[in-house]
C-alpha cells in the first residue's frame, strides 16, 4: 500500500497540465491496504464474484484522491455498473467458446472417419482432437474476456469523473481495442520486440482519442481558479522533496 500511494503521488507530481501539477493524497494508505491486500484475499473466498467491487473500489481510489492543483476529481460511479460489465464480459466469453467449439465440431464432422479397421484409430485422434481444440479456443478466448471488461469499466469509470465543472466522457469500444491489441501483439512479434513502441504509442492515442471533457468553454478561469498559491506550492515541494531524499 506504501509503495502504491508513493508511486501514484511520484507520477501525478510530475505530470501537469497547462502549467498546473496534478498531486495526489499521501494519506490514502489505509484505503490502498483495502483495495490491494484485503479484498484480493477475501475475492479468493467468493469465486471471483467480488472481482467487479475490488475494480470499483480501484478506480475510486484512484481517482477521488488524485487533484488537479487545488481541484479535486471526483467520482461518481454505480457499482451495478461494474458488475453488469462483469456479466456482459462473462457472456461474451461464453458466447465466443461455443461458437468456436461449435465450428470446430462441424469441421471434424464434415471431415468425416474412414470405414474398415482404420475407422477406431480415427476415432481416438478425434477423441483426442476435441480437448485439444476446446483448450486453443479458451486460451484465444480469455484475452478477449479481459479486454471487454477493461473497457466496460473504464468507460463506466472516466464517464463518472468529474473535475470542478467539467465531466469525461469515455467512448472506448471492445472490437476496436481487441484489434489493435492482437495486431500490436501480432507485429512486437514478428518485429521481435523492435515494433513495441509503436504498439504502444498506437494504443495511447486510441485511449487519447476517446477522452472527451464538456463543460464550460472558458478553459482560462477554471485555470486560474485551481492554481496552487505560492505557500501551497512551497509545503508541497518541501513534502516531496523530504519523501524522496529521506522517506524510507
């Protein structure tokens, strides 16, 4: 929880915006013992059904303690919403392995068995085809499991956020971010690694892309409004500065 806190307080400090410094709450320990430590252990008790709260209660921590200068993010979001995310993605998966299970039946079938002698040995390689082909279509499967609930719930995160007027809007969709993901991968592979940049630049902008802000126009007032004053400015530096060189 220690290292959580100081590594989201590390990055915001040192990541800005139009000249103003995000931060972040240095007394958010206690919740990141929750988000990170207890309820992973207690989810091992409950089958994964308490996947979707522990993802709730990570991108409510996340983003209720980060502020822009003096402003505050806030967050909004249901916990109906993450839970839906998690179904939709579940049936997804299912939807996916049946059909693809279904269409590797059909070829085997359409393939046919030979008649004669020949005919129980044919039987046994489809006997033993068939586990082999449903265990490649759960591993092709799960990625595409882990994506669309990614995106449902980043979506469902970023478009409960709010900072001083302003809210987000995340218009991510799973089909496009399950290609670029498997052509990314596809193309580190055949680049041997060379390619991953690229990959990764790719993905950035497609995020970057789909981040819509609405509010007021007048951009110039809210900036001025949520600048630190110099006191301020002065107490956080000397904080950080102290957390780095001495803070162990």
């Amino acid at each position: 929880p220690w290292l959580v806190v100081r590594a989201s307080v590390f990055n915001a400090r040192n990541s800005s915006w139009r000249d103003i410094r995000f931060n972040f709450n240095t007394a958010s320990k206690a919740e990141a013992a929750k988000v990170f430590l207890l309820f992973p252990f207690l989810s091992i008790f409950t089958l994964g059904l308490l996947t979707p709260y522990i993802t709730y209660r990570g991108w409510r921590f996340a983003i209720a303690n980060a502020r822009l200068g003096t402003t505050p993010f806030k967050i909004h979001a249901k916990l109906g919403k993450y839970y839906a995310a998690f179904f939709i993605s579940l049936l997804m998966l299912v939807g996916i392995l049946v059909s693809l299970f279904i269409i590797g039946f059909l070829t085997l079938q359409r393939i046919g068995l030979p008649y004669g002698p020949e005919s129980m040995s044919a039987m046994h390689m489809q006997a033993m085809l068939v586990p082999m082909l449903a265990g490649a279509f759960f591993i092709l499967a799960i990625p595409i499991f882990f994506i669309a609930y990614r995106t449902l719930t980043r979506n469902a995160s970023l478009n409960a956020t709010q900072l001083g007027p302003y809210q987000f809007e995340s218009t991510l969709r799973v089909g496009i971010l399950c290609w670029i993901t498997f052509s990314n991968l596809l193309a580190i592979i055949v680049s041997v690694g060379l390619l991953m940049p690229w990959a990764r630049v790719r993905m950035t902008r497609y995020l970057a892309a789909n981040l819509i802000m609405h509010g007021p126009p007048d951009l110039d007032t809210f900036v001025q409004g949520t600048r630190p004053d110099a006191r301020a400015l002065g107490e956080e530096a000397s904080d950080f500065f102290d957390v780095d060189i001495g803070g162990v």
